[in-house]
C-alpha cells in the first residue's frame, strides 16, 4: 500500500533548509480564464486536481549549480522520509 506524503510539511522541511519552494500551479481548468469562459469547476477533472494538490514548484534557473541542486536533492529525500504518513 502507497504511503500518504504530507506536501506542506515536505514544504516546511524544505524551507526550513533555506529551499524555497511553493505549491505548484492550479490545473489549468481552474485557472480563472478558463472557469470564466468554459465553466470549469472543481471537480471535472479530479486527476489533475489530484495531481496539483501533491506537486510543488522546485527551485529551478539557468545558472543552477550541481552543488545547489545537490543541495535541493538531499533536502528533498530528507523532507520526503520525514513526511510519510
């Protein structure tokens, strides 16, 4: 059996590690361009719903260096272990 992961406490792990990170953005039918012109709604499409309430947005730019991501890498395994429910 899959193991729940809490995503906010994943994120406060990593921010406490100096990671910014932030949720990742809402699947785009929840996005107000598309409620308003196609009447989309929480709901309609429960998989991607799913899947944006479980990601989350990792630092990420042209001149990243191996050793941040590194850094990124073992504070996200860290974060992971500590958030299994």
């Amino acid at each position: 059996m899959a193991r729940h992961i809490d995503r906010d406490g994943v994120m406060r792990h990593l921010q406490e590690r100096g990671v910014e990170c932030r949720p990742y953005f809402a699947p785009i039918h929840l996005q107000p361009f598309y409620r308003e012109q196609f009447g989309y709604k929480e709901g309609d499409f429960p998989a991607a719903e799913d899947v944006g309430r479980r990601s989350i947005a990792l630092p990420f730019f042209n001149s990243i260096t191996e050793e941040q991501i590194d850094y990124v890498v073992t504070a996200l395994k860290e974060a992971v272990y500590r958030c299994r429910c």
